[in-house]
C-alpha cells in the first residue's frame, strides 16, 4: 500500500509539472478550469486548458499527457520492468482509453477564501483494476510452477528475462478484459481544491487529485 502511494504521489506530481495554472483573471471560474483539467488530464482533450492558460499550446499539452500515460504504466503496471517499444505502445494506448472511460461530472464550486475553491465532482468508480489485480494471480502462481519444472530455460538472468516478458505480454490481454468487462459503482463525491497559494495562477491541488484518481480507479482496493 505504501509503495502503491508513492507510485500515485510521483504520477501526480509529474501531471502537475505539466500542467500550468491558470492565470488569476477576474471572474474565475473555478468549475469551467476543473473541468478542463480533468479533460486534460484523463482524456488527452487540451484544447479548452490551453484556451484558459495560454501558456501551453495543445501540441505540449498533448505531448505531456503521453508522457503522463506512460509513467502511469511504467510506475503501476509494469512496475519500471523493461519492455519493447510495441508493448509500451499498447499498454499506453489501453491506458489512456481507461482514462477517458471514466466517468466523472463537475457539480459545483465552492470559494473557501480569495485563493482557494472548492469543486465537488461526482465519480462512477470502475472495478478495472480490482478485477486485472485479481486475474493476475493466476498465471503468476503457473509461471512459478514453470519455472520450477525446469520449464525455462538459460542463465538464472535469462529465465527471469523470459518469464517478465511472458508475464507482461499476458498481463495485457488481462487488463483488456478487465477492461472490456467494466463496471461502475455507484455515484460518490470526492472534492478537488483548487488553489493559488503562490500567486502563481490558480492550480488543482496534487493531494486531492491523487486522491481523485485513487477513488474512481479504486486503487485503494488492489491488492
């Protein structure tokens, strides 16, 4: 579960790098900017994020967001196993349609102070994970008997070579499943902040997004 933490709190922060705030304008709307950054964020959409910041064009924000899928999949998934450019490629596709499956709606803003707004945002959690966290027990129990059935064969090196390779090729159909299977559960509300504690421009606060992405992926449940 700790390690399950830090994987989400270096996600967020990477998203954070990326994503810039949004200028301190009269009139803010803190409903509208949450909006687009969950747009942003989850669904690659940059176009009306980049509207309210102007200081990405969509072409960066785009990049950014690859990047951003990738180190989920490498931090959560894989787990920083090395694999070839194509199977990246595919986590990364899967992944970023997970994200725009979820479902999720703004409901309203709230102003704690001149610096800080509430928004309320009713989520539909998914059970992908729950589900891919469960199916992945089985073929890691059967390569275990593999391997100690002599079933692999070289260097102890080259053994766990295989079986990692193996192992994240299967992986994937797996998450497909799970993916392809989804459900939602029932509606709940979770809070995003949105701050501008450094006079730099308004921004959605990391601990309540992770937080957020914890609650609708259920990453609180895997085991």
């Amino acid at each position: 579960m700790r390690k399950q933490k830090r994987i989400m709190i270096c996600f967020c922060l990477l998203l954070g790098m990326s994503m810039v705030g949004c200028g301190v304008l009269k009139g803010f709307d803190a409903e509208a900017y949450t909006e687009a950054v969950l747009k942003q964020r989850l669904s690659g959409d940059t176009k009306e994020i980049a509207r309210l910041t102007e200081e990405m064009s969509e072409e960066e924000l785009a990049a950014q967001y690859e990047k951003e899928v990738q180190t989920f999949v490498a931090g959560y998934i894989t787990k920083d196993v090395s694999m070839g450019e194509e199977l990246t490629e595919k986590y990364t596709a899967l992944c970023s349609e997970i994200f725009k499956s979820l479902k999720y709606e703004t409901v309203k803003a709230e102003k704690k102070d001149k610096n800080t707004y509430d928004v309320n945002v009713d989520i539909y959690p998914t059970d992908i994970f729950v589900t891919f966290s469960e199916k992945l027990k089985h073929p890691a129990d059967e390569m275990i008997q593999k391997a100690e059935n002599g079933e692999y064969k070289g260097t102890e090196e080259e053994i766990k070579t295989q079986m990692q390779s193996e192992f994240l090729e299967y992986s994937y159909t797996l998450l497909e499943e799970s993916f392809e299977g989804a459900q939602n559960g029932k509606k709940e509300t979770v809070v995003l902040t949105i701050s501008n504690k450094e006079k730099k421009g308004f921004a959605v606060e990391e601990e309540s997004f992770s937080n957020f992405l914890t609650a609708i992926l259920r990453l609180d449940e895997v085991k």
